[in-house]
C-alpha cells in the first residue's frame, strides 16, 4: 500500500463516526471545557505578568512540581509492586486488598489529612515514636506535603498498572520463562515494557492528581509558604481576598501542568 | 430481589425531598414567610440560639441560615444568592456587598477578640504572647480575619513570633490543637469558649488592638425586606445581644 492509500483510509475511517458515540462525546467534552472557558473569560490578562514576578507565588509553583514529582516517584516505587501483586498474586483476601487500596479515592481528601494526622501526627502511632526517639515532627513539613500528595494519588496509578497487567498477554512472560529468564528478569524485561503505557497513563494520573492535592496536604503539612504551601493552598487563600488574583493563580498551574504533560507525551509516546 | 430497587428508590425520593426542604423555604406551600439569612461561620452556636428565639417571638416566620466563610458568603451575595440579611465576621467582605450595590448601610452588632488557645491545663504555662517564643503554635493566613487579626495583635506585642503554620479558618487553627500538633493556637475566644472541655482560653492584651467587627446589613434585593429590617433590628436589641455575650462576643462599641 502506498502512502496515499494509507491516508485515504485514514481520512474515510474518520469519517465514520458513529453518531450514537459523537453526540455524547461532544455533550461530555462540552461539560468538561466550558468551565475552563469560564475562567478564561473572568481572567483579567494585564495582571499576568506581576502575579508571575511575586516570589510567593514563583515558591509555591516550585514546591508544587517537586512534591508532586516526588510523590509519582514514591507512587511508582510502591504502587507497581502492589498492582503486581493485585493482578498476578494468588493470595486470600486479594479482592478485599484491593477494594482497601481504593479507600484513598473515596474518603474526602480532608479526612485522609486527619487519618495521616493521627498516624504520623506528634500524638500518632507512628508519629510519637518517631517524635519520642529521633525528634522527628512530620507535620508541617514539605515531607508531609510528600506524603499527603503520595496517599491520595498512589491509588490511581495502582488501578491503571493492575488494568495494564490484567490485560497482558501472559504468553510472552511465559515464554520468556522457558528460554530460561528468571522473575525479575522476566518482570524487567518483559512484562515492565508491555505495560509500560499503562504505568505512563497512571504516572500521569497519578502526577496529575498530586498537583491539584489541596485537602489532604491543608490538614496534614498546614500551610507555611516556601516550606508546605502548594499552589492549590496559595489559590485558596487568594480566593479569600481576590477572586481574579486566585483564577490568574489557576491558570498559571494549569498551564504549566498542560506544558509538563504534553511535552512528555510527545517524547515517551509515539503518537497515532 | 424485587423490593430492593422500590426501596432504594423510595429513598433516594426521600433524599431528594429532604434537600428540596434545606435548600428552598419559599417552597413549602402554607409555612409562613421566610428570612434567609448568611452569616459567617463563627456565628453558628449563637444565630442558631437567637433564630429559634425570633421564630417563637414571631408567629408563623421560619429563619433559615447558611454559615459559611464570610468571604464565601460575599462571593454568593454579590453573585446574586437569594438571601435577606448578610452578617459578615469583617467589615472588608460586608464592604464587598456593599461595594456590588448589594447591601447598604451595615451596622456592627459583635466584636471578637483573639485569644492564645493552649490544652487544657495549660502544660506549658503560657500566660503571655511573647510565651509563645520556642514553641509549635498556629494561627491563620492573613488573608482570613482572624489572621488578620493574629498579624496586628503579634505587631502591637512588637515581639517576633512565626508560626508552624497558616491556617485557611479559625476552625481547622483550633483543630492543629485540638488534634495535639501543635502547643497553642491564635483564635477567637468564641472559638476557644466553644470547645472549652478541651482548651483553656488565655486573654492577652495585645489583641485590643486586633478586634475584629462583625456587621450586618439587610441586602438590597431581599425576597422578604420587612423581615429583613426586623431581624437585623432584633439582633441589635438585649435579648440577642445576650446570646452573643453569653457566646464570647463583645459589644462592638469596644473597639480600641
């Protein structure tokens, strides 16, 4: 087939949308961007510039895309292990595990910076151990932003590995093993690469979720600029003052967010 | 099997009937008018307390309340939220309303003023703001009022004191204590009163200087504007005022 063809092709199958698909596509689409319109229609331009020159909010921006990154970072480390063994583990009780690893998703982001609180808190299970013998306070500290992010965005790339690994044809890791690869090598090398789209989707969900964490990280780091305020808690408390300051606030996080994701979809991805 | 989608369904009716009660009084045909009225968060306990008190002393009128942060309740007023009376916990949001054409005219009715909220028994002998040097204490952002007022009062005691952190509402300040994260809080004694089993309030003088002034105001566009005028008149007479003494607040004529 020449180039051509493989084009026409392309451009009749694009045509042919099923409308039963496009009419809700459009209505759903509609719903999600509008509102984005709406802030871009309230936003007053001319202050651009100065809100990006304020060293507060240039601080909380970078501590924004760092903690954010050190929480996919921590997600990764723990959350593919634990998608491993949710699909591939044989154990009792694995449905009830994972219904548990979703807890995140479900309780409101507050109550999860009350629960981090009461483990990791200076009167916390763990917390006053770790106060008691090392002197260690997590609270209020740009770990606990870390960690907050970490509790409530690890679920999202857990579910899309365990989709990922579910959906992966065994035969290859099979295969694999009888040419003599042993498990590690077999996870690194074989199964690793097939789900890779499926870790880079929850990366970025994952990622994603971390930047806009605003409840959890306001009850357990507390807001202390440079050290525990993130962006979303800078554009809360330009809320209470300023309305426009806040959406420019927004804009700025979402825009560099777009930029961040859009860049590395284009490097590790290849495009359809 | 059969019974379970009726009953779920059932339910969810009955969900929806509830919420069309909270949200909407001019919907319950036959109840007699009723007046909205916004008012900031730390008014909860004691508006609650004098709107059962108008009810009962006006027959056949319903007082319905939405608490929330005053900077909130401004946004909603100024985007036009049906409400009749506005009590903001600052003059800076009620000037919002006012400033939208919203509301006119706002009298104070309360003063609040911060007090250093420390556990009960107070474990580390706090009697003073500058005892507060060395230790792991809260306040608000100053974005909020009782940051703002937390700022001046630190200001006026000229000493240098940080925080941990900066709290988004006195509330969440209270809970940093409350929750044992910290040694002491900067909030309102209203606040500290309020959950007085498990704090001590310690009053120091710097936060004369830091009172904060709730007024109110019967808004411009009031679905009840009669009702309005009336509960705001009632709320500046003794018997309310009471409520509000017996809460923690001050009269407002004692700003310093």
């Amino acid at each position: 087939m020449t180039m051509n063809a493989i084009s026409a092709t392309r451009t009749r199958r694009r045509r042919r949308i099923p409308a039963a698909l496009l009419v809700p596509a459009v209505i759903g689409l509609a719903f999600l961007i509008l509102p984005l319109a709406g802030l871009l229609a309230r936003t007053p331009w001319t202050e651009l510039p100065a809100r990006l020159a304020e060293p507060e909010m240039l601080a909380a921006l970078r501590l924004s895309l760092i903690t954010a990154t050190a929480a996919t970072a921590l997600s990764l480390l723990f959350g593919v292990p634990i998608a491993w063994l949710l699909a591939r583990g044989d154990f009792p009780g694995r449905s009830v595990l994972r219904a548990l690893v979703t807890v995140p998703l479900v309780l409101p982001p507050v109550v999860g910076g009350v629960a981090l609180l009461l483990v990791f808190g200076r009167n916390g299970i763990v917390g006053s151990w770790l106060y008691e013998r090392f002197d260690i306070t997590i609270p209020f500290s740009t770990t606990a932003v870390v960690l907050a992010m970490t509790f409530v965005s690890m679920p999202f790339l857990i579910v899309s590995v365990e989709g990922s690994l579910r959906g992966a044809d065994l035969r290859f890791e099979e295969a694999a093993a009888t040419l003599g690869a042993g498990r590690w090598t077999v996870f690194t090398h074989v199964t690793l690469p097939m789900v890779a789209p499926g870790v880079l989707a929850g990366a970025v969900l994952c990622w994603a979720r971390a930047l806009g964490e605003f409840g959890a990280t306001i009850t357990f780091a507390g807001n202390f600029p440079g050290r525990t305020q993130t962006m979303p808690l800078a554009v809360y408390l330009a809320l209470q003052t300023d309305l426009e300051a806040a959406i420019v606030l927004s804009l700025i996080l979402l825009a560099v967010s777009v930029i961040v994701l859009a860049s590395l979809r284009d490097r590790w991805t290849a495009t359809p | 099997m059969r019974a379970r989608p009726s009953l779920a369904a059932a339910a969810a009716l009955g969900a929806l009937a509830l919420t069309a009660c909270g949200n909407g009084g001019q919907a319950e045909a036959g109840a007699g008018p009723t007046v909205t009225v916004f008012a900031a968060a730390s008014l909860t306990e004691a508006f609650t307390e004098i709107g059962d008190r108008f009810e009962a002393e006006h027959e056949g009128v319903m007082v319905e309340f939405n608490f929330a942060g005053s900077s909130d309740l401004a946004a909603q007023i100024t985007e036009g939220a049906p409400a009749d009376v506005f009590a903001s916990a600052d003059e800076a949001n009620m000037d919002k309303a006012v400033e939208a054409g919203a509301a006119d005219s706002p009298t104070p009715f309360a003063a609040n003023q911060l007090v250093i909220a420390v556990p009960e028994g107070n474990p580390e002998g706090v009697a003073s703001l500058s005892d507060l040097t060395g230790l792991d204490f809260a306040a608000c952002a100053e974005q909020v009022p009782c940051g703002a007022a937390a700022g001046a009062a630190i200001g006026a005691a000229g000493v240098d004191l940080t925080p941990v952190t900066y709290e988004t509402d006195v509330k969440s300040t209270l809970q940093k204590l409350t929750l044992g994260e910290v040694d002491a809080a900067l909030v309102y004694r209203t606040d500290a009163i309020a959950a007085e089993s498990e704090v001590d309030a310690i009053a120091f003088p710097e936060s004369a200087a830091a009172l904060s002034v709730y007024p109110i105001a019967a808004l411009e566009d009031a679905p009840e504007p009669d009702l309005a005028a009336e509960f705001t008149a009632y709320l500046l007479a003794d018997d309310a005022q009471a409520v509000l003494r017996e809460a923690g607040f001050q009269a407002p004529d004692q700003r310093a």
